[in-house]
C-alpha cells in the first residue's frame, strides 16, 4: 500500500529516544556549570587561614578592641599522630645528642674536639720542656733539679705576697722579704761560682745582740760589700742580716738607692748606725770610703785613711762589739790603671776608672774578673767595757780607730801570704 506524500509518519519511539538524549546532554551541561559556579562561591566563603583540623580561624580582632591587660590565650599546636620520617641521618643522631636522656640511662659526656685535644697536648710539651729545661740549667750549674723547682715555687709565693701586700719594711726601708727572696739570690752565683768566696772567723759575729763589721774597701765597683753582705746571711748559723751604712752618692743614683734601701742599707751617719745597734742589729762599715774603692792597682792592699772614727764612737755609746774584717781578692776584679778626673767632675763622679777592659771593650768591660776571694773575720773588740762616756774622749776613739785599721791591715798581709794564686 502507498502512503500517502502528504503524511508525515510519526516516529513515538525513536523521536521519544532521540529528545531524550538531547534533553540529558543540557541537563549535564547545566548542572556543570551548577557545579563550577558553585566551586567558586565556596573558594569565595572559605577564610585563607584555618587550623589543622580544617576548622576556620577567625579573623584578627581590630587593634583597638584588643585588651593589653588580658591573659593571652594559649592554644597548644596539634600534635601529628602520624609518624615524621627522618630527613638524614646525621640530623636525626644531632637532635638524639641534644635531647633530654631517657629515664635510667646514664648519659656520656661529649668527647673533646680535635683542637682541644691538640691544645692541652700542646701546654703539655711546654710545661714539659720548660721541666727539661730547668733541670738541664740546674744540671749545669750545679744544682739538682728540686733545688730549681723549689725556687721556682718560692718565686712565685714571693710575687703573690707582694700583689696581696703581705710584706713588712721597717723604718729604715729594710725589706726582708725581697732581701730574701730577690736580693741575696741574685748574688749568690756571684758568691759561689765566679769569686768562690771562702770564709774564716765567721763564729766571731754575735748570733743575739747589735755588733759593728769594719772592713777594708776596694776593687772599683763596691762588690765587697756585697759579697760581705751574703757571707754574713749564708755563712752565719743564725742567718743574720748585715744592716750596710752607705754613702750619700749611693742613695742618690736611681734604682741603686731604691734597691740599697730595701736590702738594708743606710746612711753612714752616727744617729743612724747608734739606732741599728742599739736595736740589736749588726750593721757594717766601710770607713776608706771612695778613696779605697777608687785607688790605683799600684797601691792595692794598702788601706787609706780611716776618717776621724765616728764609727767607734757609735760602737762606744751602744756598747756594741767592733768586728774587724778584712777582704782578699776585691782589688783584682778592676785593676786601675787611670783615672779621667775631668770627665768624673762632668758627671759627678768621685771618679772615672781606666782598667784593662775599659773602656777600651765598652760594656763587656764591666764584667769584673773572677779573682778568687777571702773573707776573714777578726776577734771582736769590746767596747762595752770602756763605758758610754769614752765616746766623747777623742783619744779613745783615735786609739781604738788605729788598733782596728793594723789589725785590719795585718791579716791583709797575712792572707796575701797564703794565697797562692790570685785566680786559684
């Protein structure tokens, strides 16, 4: 049967499928857009700052509603239950170090670096070496090696006592202390090794009460009374200090006079030497002055004048005994072959000395040669006996000024005959 062309045929079926489809696919397309709008509105209403647990954080407050006084809240930060990994090794074994130890565990103390290790290793070898070196010095000198270390130990007690002010001077300037510690040990060597003093009659000094040493001055440069000085503290049982009554000149050079002082030295006046002896003090005398220290080689061993004996009147008013002492070997060590007077008038000097080794070799010059010494002490005179008013008698004194100078004298050449050789 033909159909009729002018009837359009009607599909339900397919035409129900095909608008279905079309009717989904807008469906889809809306509900997308739906979806992408509504994305966006919520990006919109989501605030930028929340906590951990996805919860809001609300805004900042203005700064003008915030209370100063108020308690800040805390709010303690979560913790994660998940397990962190650790990024590296020796980041992990650093925070193990750096914590807290475990209960019941004994925690180890850090190992030194590499440079400390090699800074005590280095105070070690120097404290070594100096050890070494001491000893070595001790060795060539003579000394043991706890000799040297002693001294260093007194040394040091020594520089505390004097930055703690532990120290006692009396008031003629005596330091004892430093005369100890200081003084006498650096005339030692002189003493022992390069004059070799040799001492006699030393049980002649009182060990208790005042006591005047008259001896003979020579040599240039006063090291007689030093090494009397030294021979006096070391060689006498009780130690004694020998209290040196000094020209003027020597308190006046700097440094000297200082040193002078502090050793036990004073001026050679009568109120001065009385105050020494009456005190109970053993002071000591030189009374040729700068003539005997400065005469010529040619006149060696022959003793000047002795002044007018004011050193006997201060015995004779202290009742102190008069010790004569008499010194061998203090010519030799600057023979005085001349004397530039002009140019010691110049500079204030008693005098200027021409020897052998200056000033021809400058300063080594002054090195004194090493002439062997003796030092003998005589029998003391009394003068107790004679009684406090023989002092105002010059011719008592006199007297008693010319039996100390023979005396002096005499053993001079007693000692020149036993000695054999001036350097041995």
């Amino acid at each position: 049967m033909m159909a009729d062309p002018k009837v359009v045929p009607i599909h339900s079926a397919s035409g129900a499928r095909k608008g279905t489809v079309r009717g989904s696919g807008a469906d889809t397309l809306a509900a997308g857009a739906a979806r992408a709008s509504g994305e966006r509105a919520k990006r919109r209403r989501t605030p930028l700052l929340t906590d951990a647990s996805g919860d809001e954080v609300a805004p900042r407050p203005a700064l003008s509603s915030v209370d100063v006084n108020a308690p800040a809240a805390h709010r303690p930060r979560p913790v994660p239950t998940g397990r962190v990994p650790a990024v590296r090794g020796a980041r992990t074994s650093r925070t193990s170090r750096t914590s807290s130890p475990s209960p019941g565990v004994t925690a180890k103390p850090a190992k030194p670096s590499a440079a400390a290790a090699r800074v005590g290793t280095g105070v070690d070898e120097l404290v070594s070496f100096a050890i070494s070196t001491l000893r070595r010095a001790a060795a060539a000198s003579g000394l043991s090696g706890d000799d040297i270390e002693r001294q260093v130990a007194t040394t040091l007690a020594f520089v505390r006592r004097r930055l703690s002010g532990d120290y006692a001077v009396d008031d003629f300037g005596f330091d004892r202390d430093f005369t100890e510690n200081v003084y006498l040990p650096l005339l030692r060597p002189l003493y022992s090794s390069w004059f070799r003093v040799e001492v006699r009659g030393i049980e002649n000094i009182p060990s208790t009460g005042g006591a005047l040493i008259v001896a003979n001055h020579s040599g240039t440069v006063a090291f007689d009374s030093l090494m009397t000085q030294v021979a006096v503290h070391d060689e006498h049982p009780d130690h004694r200090f020998l209290r040196m009554l000094g020209a003027d000149l020597v308190f006046k050079t700097p440094v000297v006079g200082s040193v002078a002082r502090k050793s036990g030295c004073t001026l050679a006046a009568n109120p001065d030497a009385e105050r020494l002896l009456g005190s109970g003090e053993i002071a000591g005398v030189w009374p040729e002055g700068f003539k005997g220290v400065g005469k010529p080689f040619s006149e060696r061993y022959k003793l000047q004048r002795f002044g007018r004996g004011g050193f006997v009147a201060a015995a004779l008013r202290t009742g102190a005994p008069i010790v004569p002492c008499s010194i061998v070997g203090a010519e030799e060590i600057y023979p005085i072959l001349g004397n530039l007077k002009t140019v010691a008038r110049l500079i204030g000097a008693p005098y200027l000395p021409v020897t052998p080794t200056f000033p021809l070799l400058g300063p080594l010059g002054l090195i004194p040669l090493p002439s062997k010494w003796i030092i003998e002490f005589g029998a003391p005179v009394e003068t107790a006996l004679l009684g406090r008013q023989a002092a105002d008698d010059p011719m008592v004194v006199f007297d008693l000024t010319d039996r100390v100078r023979e005396t002096i004298q005499q053993t001079l050449y007693s000692l020149l005959l036993q000695r054999k050789s001036v350097f041995f």
